[in-house]
C-alpha cells in the first residue's frame, strides 16, 4: 500500500509560510488573480470567498483595487468567452454528471417497464419499500433491503446490468427516485412529487 501513494512524507506548507514566499508585486497580483478564479468556479463569490480575498489582499498589502480588478477582469472574461470556452457555457461538472445519469437511468426504465412492474409485483416487499419511499425517507436498513432486491430485479433483466457494474451502484438512489411513478395510481393518494 505505501509504494502505491504518490506523495508520503512530505511536508504542507503553512498559509502564512506561503504567503512569506510571495514578494514580487507580480506573484501578488498572480496569487489574487488564482484566488478570485476559484472562489469564481460557481459563478457567484459569496461572503466567505470575500473574507479570504480580503485577508490574502490584507496579508499581500495590496490595495481593494487589486481584487475589485481582478474580480471584474474575470467577470469580463467569462461574459466575452463563454460561448467560445465550452466550459464556461456548462453548468458544473456534479450537476452535469446528475443530470446525464438521471437521464440515463430514465432511458433504461422507460424501454423495461413492463419487465420492471411485472418483477416488482412479483415482489410484495420492494413494492411496499418503494410505495413508502413516496411518503418517507426510508431507513438505512430498508435502503438496503430495496437495494438488495433491486439487485435480483436488475440480474432478472440483462438490459439493467449496468447498475451491476463496478460503481453502477451510484445509479440506484436515481433509480429508486424515478421508479414511484411507474406504480399503478392506487398509490398516488400519498405520493409527494417534487417536480
């Protein structure tokens, strides 16, 4: 195991020790500048990020101007590149792999819903789990039951392997989400939906 780590032993360096490195007026402007783009990653610096900026920019003995220029230099920049730079245009990458895999995973219970509701009527537990999963959160106990259960529904169904795969199993939360609405209305009474 530690010939396979990168990095062992080695010592971090201290915020006040690398704020001690940095004397060139142009190192301090590059620092700002690498501070704003990341507190600027959400589009949005909130009032922590401010606080940061304004210690480095305390610490650096720079001037309010240094980061209001930066701040606006990097606003300019997105606003005139954002159709030119692809990630820029995207929503951010955890949002972005959410919403591919919500789709993915509507896909593939959209194309077996008839084999989906034919297995889970077959399967007096996992209906109930799922009908209360409308009204509730469901215990981490019954989280594992409905996922144990979803298990031999998806071996029963060659399409739904997926959710097999090493990692498939970061699909079934999406999976439990979306299954509700293919139960018959007699459940509906209770359902909450958040669409």
């Amino acid at each position: 195991f530690e010939s396979s780590m990168r990095q062992k032993d080695t010592d971090v360096n201290s915020y006040e020790d690398v704020i001690a490195l940095i004397s060139d007026p142009l190192e301090k402007n590059y620092m700002i500048d690498l501070v704003c783009m990341a507190s600027w990653s959400d589009k949005v610096i909130d009032q922590a990020e401010k606080d940061f900026l304004n210690k480095i920019k305390n610490d650096l003995s720079l001037k309010d101007e240094v980061v209001e220029r930066s701040v606006s230099d990097i606003n300019k920049f997105y606003d005139d590149h954002k159709e030119e730079v692809a990630f820029l245009s995207s929503k951010n990458l955890a949002q972005s792999f959410y919403d591919n895999s919500s789709k993915l995973v509507s896909k593939l219970i959209n194309r077996n819903k008839k084999r989906l509701i034919k297995e889970l009527s077959e399967s007096k537990e996992a209906m109930r789990l799922l009908t209360e999963s409308t009204q509730r959160n469901l215990t981490d106990e019954e989280q594992k039951k409905i996922q144990k259960q979803l298990i031999d529904i998806f071996k029963s169904i060659p399409s739904l392997a997926i959710f097999m795969l090493p990692g498939g199993a970061i699909l079934l939360p999406l999976f439990v989400k979306i299954i509700p609405k293919l139960l018959p209305s007699a459940f509906d009474e209770n359902r909450i939906d958040e669409d």
